[in-house]
C-alpha cells in the first residue's frame, strides 16, 4: 500500500509560491539580488524555481506510474498526450493573451507573427511527456541510462556545435540558431537584447532529465517507506549531486538560461536536499504547522494559481486611465496593479526594492487567497 506524503505537496506548493513571487515584483528595475537571475552562469535562488517544480513533476509521475503500466500503452499514451496538449495549449494562450494591446490611445490586435511560441508552461507540459514515455517504455533502470546520456550528449552538442571561441556564452550557444531556424525569430523571447529562448528547444533535453531525477526520487521514496535509511540516503544523494554539479562547473558552467547539464545535476542535488529536509520535518517531526498548511494551499491548485497569476495581470492591464501627467504634459497612464504598486507599495520605504518586494509578497498573500477559498469548497482544478 503506497504511503502518503503530505511534504510533497507542501514541496510543490512552496515551488509554486516562489514561482509566484519571483515573477511579480512591483517594479523589475528594483529586485533584491536573490529575486533575480543569474545575468548568465551562475545560480540564484531565483534559478532554483523553475528546475525544483519540474523535480516535483517527476516526484508525482512515480505515483502515478503505476496506474500507467497497469492500464497500457494506448491509454498511457492517450492520457498523457491529453495532458500534455492542454498543458502547452495553456502556454501558448498566456503569451498570447489578452490578444490586443494598447497602442498610443487604441487598442490593436496582437499579431500572431510576435507572439512567443515556448515558455514555462510549454516545457513543463513537453518535459512531463518526454520523461513519462521514457519511463514507461525503458523502465527504471533504462529511463537512467538516457537521463544520463541526455546529459552528456547535450554537453557535447553545447561544446562542438557552439561558438568555438566561447561555445557557452550567449553568442555562442549553438541553440540559438535551432530556435529561429523551427520556430522564426518572430516567435521567440528577445529579453536578452536579441533573439534568444530560454525554453527554447536545443536546451530541453537536460530539462526533461530534471523530470526524470525528480521520478527516481519518488520511486526510492516509495520504495523504501518512511524510514531512517530511506531519509539519510536521500541526504547522501543530494550532497553528492550538489558536489557534482559543483565539479562540473569547472568545464561546463551552470546556466540557467541555456539549462546546462551541469544545472541540471546541481538543482537536483539542492532540490533533494530540501525534499528530504521536509520530509525530516513533516513525516517525522509532524511538524505541520502554519507554514505547511500555507504552501500545501498552492500545492492543492498548482496550475490553476500558477496560470491565474499570469493570466489576471494580462487582463487586468487592458483596463488603464491617466494617473498623472509628465513634466512635459505627456498622460502618463495607470493600471489596476500598477496604482497599487505606485500609490501603496512603492512609498513604504525610501529603498525601492522593499516595496517592490512588498508588492509581490501582496501577490502571493492574494493568490493564496484564492486558492484557500477553492480548497474550502473543495474546487480542485485538474488538467
């Protein structure tokens, strides 16, 4: 009989609230340094989001896993394209969203041509299919044997295929060239200053191994049972990946933004790190107080909060009006959670970074709001 783990979902939820609160901050231009991104190599806090909820994604395929095998390749297949299409489709609609946009005083259609094809939601939804058919089909010890390929095929591709001057720098990354050539250069995130993905495809391979890490751990958690052994063993592993991921730096820098393999090794070592604390703390501490009950709110609805999060400030920036006029006379224009941030966040502290740091905390307190008002009536969005 399969034990229940309330540290998982407490796990997925704090990923998700983090999610949340590293993409909401009241103005981008003031952000503590561990809200941010690494400019390039390197890991924050911040770049720890994103590869940790994928981890939870493979931690909830090994429960799952076995109602798969047990119905067959057609239905596992079925429903995991389902969900997968939904997942992407999902994505896909956030980019594009609210389909116009404000021009000078109109509003104009947002043109498909511009609109960004990937993103988070498209690659949790490909990494889940890719890691659930190579589970499924190559079995546990298989599915390690490609995860650990993947990784060391992507290495090679970023060495001999980059820039041979500097194969791992922005210019130099040889997926850039994929990402235009399949998806144009019209549909692909310029935030770096030119046309460059950081979902894009060359770089999806170490991400899907992320899903894959995350399905070991589960399967071991499952396996072993809530014991002592199980506990120090997983404390063991992600010290051991953490150093690992660490050595390799050293040729192969850990990068966020291109999802090195080497990133992928050393979030994995963290993320089971904090897994295994919260297990320590929640299945045998019971130590399941408020900060539990708090994230485990997140863990209840994930997508649905996480997609709410992008989709309400889309919207809700259609709907402006003139705040005040520049010292030239030009309208300068307001929206609902931009007056919030300008007229309440911002002015709390001289340091603009605690108010910018107040307003996402102010997101996470709503969207949590949310999500407890649906847990009480039992509303639980599935995908």
């Amino acid at each position: 009989m399969k034990q229940r783990y309330y540290s998982l979902d407490v796990f997925r939820g704090a990923t998700v609230a983090l999610m949340i609160l590293v993409n909401n901050p009241g103005n981008w231009d003031y952000i503590f340094s561990p809200l941010d991104h690494a400019p390039w190599h390197g890991c924050t806090p911040t770049d720890l989001v994103f590869p940790f909820f994928l981890f939870a994604v493979g931690n909830a395929l090994a429960f799952v896993m076995p109602r798969f095998e047990q119905a067959g390749a057609a239905s596992t297949l079925k429903k995991v394209g389902k969900r997968t299409l939904l997942i992407f489709l999902i994505g896909l609609f956030l980019n594009w969203c609210p389909f116009v946009k404000w021009s000078n005083d109109a509003l104009v259609a947002k043109p498909w041509e511009m609109v960004r094809i990937m993103g988070v939601l498209q690659r949790i939804a490909i990494c889940y299919f890719s890691a659930s058919l190579i589970v499924y089909f190559f079995k546990l010890r298989g599915a390690f044997v490609v995860g650990c390929s993947i990784l060391l095929l992507y290495w090679m591709a970023c060495f001999w295929f980059g820039n041979p001057g500097d194969p791992y720098s922005l210019n130099g990354y040889f997926g850039t060239a994929i990402d235009i050539k399949i998806l144009d250069v019209g549909h692909i995130y310029k935030g770096e200053g030119v046309p460059f993905d950081p979902e894009g495809l060359a770089s999806l391979p170490a991400a899907i191994v992320q899903v894959l890490f995350g399905y070991f751990v589960g399967h071991y958690i499952q396996a072993k049972g809530k014991t002592y052994e199980m506990l120090s063993q997983l404390f063991v592993a992600g010290v051991l990946l953490v150093f690992a991921g660490y050595c390799w730096d050293y040729v192969y820098p850990i990068t966020k933004k291109t999802w090195t393999s080497s990133y992928t090794v050393y979030t994995t070592g963290l993320a089971t790190l904090t897994l295994a604390l919260m297990i320590y703390l929640i299945e045998f501490k019971d130590n399941r107080g408020a900060w539990s009950r708090f994230f485990n709110v997140f863990g209840k609805n994930p997508l649905f909060i996480f997609v709410l999060s992008g989709f309400l400030p889309r919207v809700l920036a259609l709907a402006r009006w003139v705040d005040h006029l520049d010292e030239t006379g030009k309208k300068v224009y307001t929206t609902p959670f931009n007056w919030f941030y300008l007229h309440v966040c911002k002015n709390i502290a001289t340091d603009l970074r605690i108010g910018s740091l107040f307003y996402a905390l102010c997101m996470i307190a709503f969207y949590w709001l949310v999500g407890f008002v649906l847990d009480k009536k039992k509303v639980y969005v599935k995908v």
